[in-house]
C-alpha cells in the first residue's frame, strides 16, 4: 500500500491507494491455474502426464478388427475340427476293427437301398388303392381280392394283405386297369328326407343324387345324418381322410342346434350338464346352452360322440320330442354362407385346418 500525496480526501489528508492484483473470473482458470501449481510443486509429474495415450486413428481400428476377427474364425475352425474328430476315429476304428465300430456311427444308405426305401414308402395296400380307383369299398375290395377278380402284374391275387407301388404295378379288374383318381373333398348342406347312404334299394332319396354333378371320382360320406337331420355333411373319396374323422381318438366336435316340443326347462338342463346314463352307456356333452333370443325350446349342445342317433336319444331319454335338428359345425367346417340341398368345394385352408385337429 503506497500513499500519493497529491490526491487527498475531504479533510485534507493525503489518499491511501491499494494495488488491485487481477484475477480471472472463470472457475477453470482458477483450477487450471491451481493444477499448474501443484504439479510444480509436486514430484512425479512428468510420470502422471506421461499415462495419457494418442487418441487412435481409423487405421488403428481396423487393425484391431482384423485381429478379432481372425481370433474368431480361429476358435469355430477349431471347435468344427472338434466335432468332426469323433466320426474320423470311429470310421478309422471300424475299418481296422470292425466288431470295435460304434453303434451310434452314420449309417451310409447305397443308391439301390435308397431307391428301395422310397418304392416301400409309397407302397399301400391293394383294397385301399381299390377303393381310392373308385370301384368299391375297401371291404368289398376284399371280397373281390378273395374271389380272386384282381391281378397285379398279370398275376391274380387271393391273399389279403398285399402292398401295390401305384406308379410301377399294374393292378386290374375284370381286364380293365385301374388308376387311382383325384382326391376331392365336397362340403354338402344335407336338407330333410334324404338318406346318408350311397345306394337304397328302396330307391328312397339319397344324399348323393344331390352332389351327382359334383365329381366324376366315386365320393362318399363321412359319417351319417338321419333322414330327419339336417345339416353339414362332408363327401369325399379319401379312404385315409376319413377314418380318422370317424375314429374315436381324434374327438371329433360336432354342433346341433335342437329344436324341442315344449320349453327346455333348468332342472333337465342340469341334468343333461352332469350327463346321462343310457342304455349302451355314459353319455355327457362338451357344451350346451341356451340359444340367445330365441325361446328356451331351442337349445344348442356341443358334442364329439360318433354313437348312432346319440343326440336324440339324449333327449328322448329326459322325455322330450325332438322337431328339428340341424348340424351347424362339423369339426372346423360351418355352413356359412351354405345354403339348404347346396354344396361347394372345400378350400386349401379349409382342408388344412381339418387335417390340423386329427392327431396322426
């Protein structure tokens, strides 16, 4: 602190002036300032700034890329020769030692053996490529193999049993070649007064006058309706297609729509619900209920039973008439926009989703 005397205050006396060191304002400074003082200070500094590494160029990175990716494909190279050293060894044992050969080795197929496993794969039986040629059922084809009215190859058959390869045998009947036809599948809205059947010999009404123009193949139906049911109906010449829908493993459900005499009432609703016991058996639907709007005389019942008339059976047994039954669902088929005494082609979808729900 200096005093200059020629700049005074108000009394008279001379002024006192202080030296105003500068200091900088921004707070990094003071810390840049404050690291610069201590690093002088301090020993070791150069070694600590030292630590700091080059930042790396885009050739440093590819560099490191190729390395990691050799590394890698090193690994798997050597995890593959890992795996193929197993089957090396055991070739190389079965070919000195035979009897020291593995069990679990890969057995090589010859062309000729491969050729003989694909021809038994499509082989089937000879009632069955009868059946799907269209000349009777697989039964009746039985029957004719018995009575010795089939040849393969210009060799008559009388034994059951017998493989055919369709592509390469030649199968006749009463000197005629037969060939298998092409699989159709006609959906059929069975109206009332027609018999499920494929001939009547009282010349009554069938289900197939009505779907005559549908195929030149021999279809039939899967399954039966009564002459009084009406409802969904499937028609088709695969023999395979329809054993399963008709064998009981498969569950396959079926949707009624009942039409009663008098009102359906809660007390024979519970009964129905816990089941029935009839005269062949136990008997309980998956579902029933009432339908919606309508009068408590139309009931809906849900049920996956193949038992001959087991619908109107059910509710003869708790004293009731049924007036009208019509089969709404079939499986995953519905008659929607079907019309009564109509028919169509199933779709591939339609087809595929039918084939889903049959367990093989």
């Amino acid at each position: 602190m200096s005093i200059d005397k020629n700049k005074r205050d108000r009394d008279g006396k001379p002024k006192k002036q202080v030296k105003r060191v500068k200091r900088s304002s921004s707070p990094s400074s003071k810390r840049s300032n404050k690291s610069k003082s201590n690093s002088q200070n301090t020993s070791g500094s150069d070694h600590f700034y030292s630590k700091f590494k080059p930042k790396k160029t885009k050739e440093d990175y590819r560099n490191e890329k190729r390395v990691t990716k050799a590394r890698r494909d090193a690994y798997y190279e050597q995890k593959r020769e890992e795996e193929r050293k197993p089957f090396r060894q055991t070739s190389e044992t079965s070919q000195k030692h035979p009897s020291k050969a593995k069990k679990n080795e890969r057995p090589r197929v010859k062309k000729h053996e491969r050729s003989a496993i694909s021809q038994q794969e499509d082989q089937i039986r000879l009632n069955r490529f009868i059946s799907n040629a269209g000349v009777c059922s697989r039964r009746k084809a039985d029957e004719l193999i018995e009575a010795g009215l089939i040849s393969v190859n210009g060799e008559i058959v009388t034994q059951l049993g017998i493989k055919v390869t369709p592509k390469k045998d030649e199968v006749r009947y009463n000197d005629e070649v037969l060939k298998l036809e092409k699989i159709v599948y006609v959906l059929l809205n069975k109206p009332k007064d027609y018999i499920t059947t494929t001939d009547d010999p009282l010349e009554r009404k069938t289900v197939m006058d009505l779907v005559k123009h549908a195929s030149e193949e021999r279809i039939y139906p899967v399954g039966r309706l009564d002459r009084n049911t009406t409802g969904l109906l499937l028609l088709t010449n695969d023999g395979l297609l329809a054993d399963k829908l008709a064998h009981p493993r498969n569950n396959i459900s079926k949707i009624y729509q009942v039409e009663l005499n008098r009102p359906f009432t809660q007390g024979d609703f519970n009964k129905m619900e816990f089941g029935l016991e009839l005269e062949d058996g136990f008997i309980k639907p998956d579902d029933i209920a009432y339908i919606s709007g309508a009068d408590k005389k139309i009931v809906g019942i849900q049920i996956h039973s193949g038992k001959n008339r087991i619908v109107r059976r059910m509710f003869e047994h708790l004293d009731y008439e049924i007036e009208k039954l019509d089969r709404t669902v079939y499986g995953t088929l519905t008659k929607k926009d079907l019309p009564r005494g109509k028919w169509r082609y199933l779709t591939d979808l339609e087809l595929s989703k039918l084939k889903s729900i049959i367990k093989e």
